[in-house]
C-alpha cells in the first residue's frame, strides 16, 4: 500500500490515516513477529550473560558491573520517548516507523559485537569501555524497538489481530531465546579462551541481529502507512497526555514489574547452573526447557483471551511463572529433574507475559486517550524504555544479591569456590524473587479496564 496523504489535516483525536480496516496477509504478521528476534536477543544475552562477562573474565565487582548494565538503560529511559515522538513526524514513503528501524537495522549488529569483543582491559577501565558500547548498542536497538513496538496498534483495527500479530512476535521472541538463551553459550563455552569465546559469541549473535531486522524492515513493507497529523507539542507535554491514558497507566506498571521478573530470573541462570547445580552446561538445557514451551504456548495464550479475555489470561500467565519460580527454589532438594519441570511453567508463564501485554499495549495504541489524542510513538517509546530500565532493575536486583551475600568476582580462568552464604543469595535472588515480583504484577492488573467491547472487533 502506499500512503494515504489525501484526507483533511489531522484533527485533536490525531487519527492515522492510511491505517488497515482488513485481515493483513500473514506473510505481514510473521515478517513484523520476526523483528522480535533482534530485540529479544539484544534483551537476552546481555541478561544472561553480561553480568557475569564482567564479574568473571573482566574483573568487574558485582555492584560495578550492576551499574555498567543498569547505566545504559537509563540513558534509553530518557532518550527513547523522543524516538517515538521523532517516529510519529516522520514524513517518509515508507511510512513513519520504517525508516527508522532501518536506521537501527544499520548500526546495532555493529554495537552489539563490539560490546562483547573482549578488551585487553581489566577491572574498571574494562568496565568503561563496556558500558560506553552498550549505551550506544542501548541507543541503536530504541531506534528499530519504539516504531516496530508501536506498529501493531496503527496498522490493523482489529482488537483479536492485534494478538495474532502478538503471537507471531512471541514465537520469534522464543526463537530469540532459544538462539541468545541456549546458543549464545554454547558458543561462548566452545573455545578454551574466554576472549575468544565472548567474541565469537558477539559476531554470531551480530549476525542473527541484522538478519533479523532487515527481514522486519523489508517483510512490513505491504502493511498500511499511517500518516499523522502535524503536532509540535514537546516531550513533558506529550507525557503528560500518554499517562493521561487511563488504560496504559495501568497496563505499564503491570508490565514493568513482569520484565523486572524475566530479567532477573534470567541473569540468575548461569550461576545457578554454575554454582548451586555444579555444571555450568546446564544453562542451555534449562533454557531448552524454557524456551520451547514459550513458543509452543503461544496460540494457547492467544485463545485463551478470545475466551476470558486478555486481562485474566495474563494474570494466568503470571501465575504460571511464579509457580515455576518457587519449583527452581528447590533445586536443591529435587535436583534436575524438578529443575527441568519448573523450567517448563517458566516457559509456558513467559509465553502468556510476553503476548498479552504487547496485545493490550496495541489496544491502548489504538484507542485515544481522555485528551482525544492517539500518541503512538510516545507511548511506545515510554514502554520499550521502561522495558528495558526493568530488564536492567532485574539484573541489578541479582547483582544486589550476589554483593550482599558475600559473591567473590573472579578473572578468566580463575576458578573461586562460593561460601554457602553466597549459594543460597543466588538461588533465592534468581527464584524467589523474581517469582514474588511477577505476582506482584496483579495489583496494577486488576484496574486494567480496556476490553473487546471498548475498542471494537470484528473477528473472534
């Protein structure tokens, strides 16, 4: 399609124009889900895997390299609304998002390997360096994040398609677990050089990034391009009108305390593994277990909102992944066999807290808020920021256990034993924790009001 650039100037309600009012072809549903790849695996391996980068082939002290992962998402708090707003300007024949995830396309497989390509640098020095290259990296994936966040919410108009184009994005989001969660160390562990191994690690997973978002760039081509009206409000105004949005101000706590609960359990994986199971080759099996659920579950996820709706089935789904959470708390008790179990209903949880969000997200998108305005980029940018800061939190809550609880960082090649102290802080920062801060997400969920009967649909 090409733009719709002849109706009247944009009005209060700011309404797109050139917006999808048919089913879009699937092949459109799948290229946009594919853009998940490059998010989730820029989101997972640095989850995974930066932390203990730092702390164990850096020399980084646990509170520093907390505050080397934490420091670029706050930057991206900060920067990430102007995106969406810049986005929703653009005037372009591709449409206003296109062009700029091309541009993040361009520039974070680039980050994303230097970011891991292991400096002849040590302690704080090599924490500088890392924390410069993932700010830049953090920067690069907002600019292909923020429009392809809010592209759900502009180009159909139809509240169940919204999740169809959802349940593409979480299988590809499994698929970028499966490559960041499961393939990163393998590759990683492949090479008896630590350097070499993160550096390998960083091209490969480079490699997939562009992929990735390339294909999304190119396969959205056919979706409709909405055009919108002409606004000059700056940043604290346009604020002010997205949390002036009953639903999302609601929606975006609940979600934030889900990402704070998937970051920490993921940046807990590796030391479990390592530390509490004994072998640090189990960080892919569990996450095998993890993943494969994740996008199995998918389209249960998406009936199970035609049926109750999207509210209650993600307060299943967090259900789910605290259940899972408790179960990795007994590691100790029950061994591999529990641990394998729990990782399942982590995964089938995590499939839930993926989709329905992100539907419920394009539903705010799509539906103007008290002030009659639509503000797609603003409330985009302000969800893949706070994402991203809760991510970080998640990462930081780990790295605050490791601290607390006695954790001794050590360099390549150095193996350190870890007091009891320091066992039991990471398992119950990597379970119990994220476990009770994913329940915690139903308080805010239980005000979310925004159903079918309130934005439309046509299909069930």
């Amino acid at each position: 399609m090409c733009d719709d650039r002849s109706g009247p100037a944009g009005g209060p309600g700011d309404e797109p124009r050139g917006g999808g009012s048919g089913a879009l072809p699937r092949s459109v549903h799948a290229w946009y889900g594919s853009g998940a790849v490059a998010t989730s695996v820029f989101n997972t391996v640095p989850g995974l895997l930066l932390l203990i980068y730092l702390t164990d082939s850096l020399s980084v002290s646990p509170a520093l390299a907390g505050i080397v992962v934490f420091l670029p998402k706050l930057v991206d708090l900060l920067v990430s609304p102007y995106i969406g707003i810049w986005s929703d300007r653009t005037r372009s024949s591709w449409g206003p998002r296109r062009p700029w995830m091309l541009a993040g396309a361009l520039t974070l497989p680039v980050l994303f390997a230097a970011v891991f390509a292991g400096p002849p640098l040590q302690g704080d020095a090599a924490a500088g360096y890392v924390a410069l290259l993932f700010v830049a990296a953090a920067l690069a994936a907002s600019m292909f994040q923020v429009p392809h966040t809010a592209m759900p919410g502009e180009i159909t108009d139809d509240y169940h398609e919204r999740s169809t184009f959802n349940t593409w994005r979480t299988a590809f989001v499994g698929l970028a677990l499966l490559l960041g969660g499961a393939a990163a160390p393998v590759i990683q562990s492949s090479f008896d050089d630590d350097a070499t191994g993160y550096r390998v690690m960083g091209l490969a997973m480079g490699a997939v990034l562009l992929a990735a978002m390339l294909g999304s760039v190119a396969g959205t081509r056919r979706a409709p391009r909405p055009v919108f009206g002409h606004r000059t409000e700056g940043l604290l105004p346009q604020l002010r009108a997205a949390f002036g949005h009953r639903h999302f101000r609601v929606l975006f706590p609940a979600h934030l305390l889900m990402a704070v609960a998937s970051g920490t359990m993921v940046a807990g994986v590796p030391y479990v593994t390592a530390n509490v199971m004994g072998e640090p080759a189990y960080t892919s099996i569990l996450m095998m277990c993890v993943l494969v659920p994740l996008m199995v579950t998918a389209p249960l996820w998406k009936r199970l909102s035609v049926r109750v709706d999207k509210r209650a089935a993600a307060g299943y789904a967090a259900g789910v992944f605290a259940l899972g959470g408790l179960g990795l708390l007994l590691i100790p008790v029950w061994g591999v066999p529990g641990a394998v179990l729990s990782s399942v209903l982590v995964g089938v949880g995590l499939s839930g807290t993926h989709l329905l969000p992100a539907s419920m997200l394009a539903d705010c998108l799509a539906t103007p808020s008290e002030s009659g305005q639509r503000q797609g980029g603003v409330l985009s940018g302000v969800w893949t920021s706070g994402e991203a800061m809760a991510q970080a939190v998640g990462t930081g809550l780990l790295s605050l256990s490791l601290a607390v609880s006695g954790y001794v960082e050590s360099g390549a090649g150095e193996t350190v034993r870890q007091s009891d102290e320091a066992l039991r802080g990471m398992l119950v920062g990597s379970t119990l924790v994220p476990a009770a801060i994913m329940l915690s997400c139903l308080v805010p969920l239980a005000f979310y009001r925004l159903t079918a009967a309130g934005v439309g649909t046509r299909r069930t």
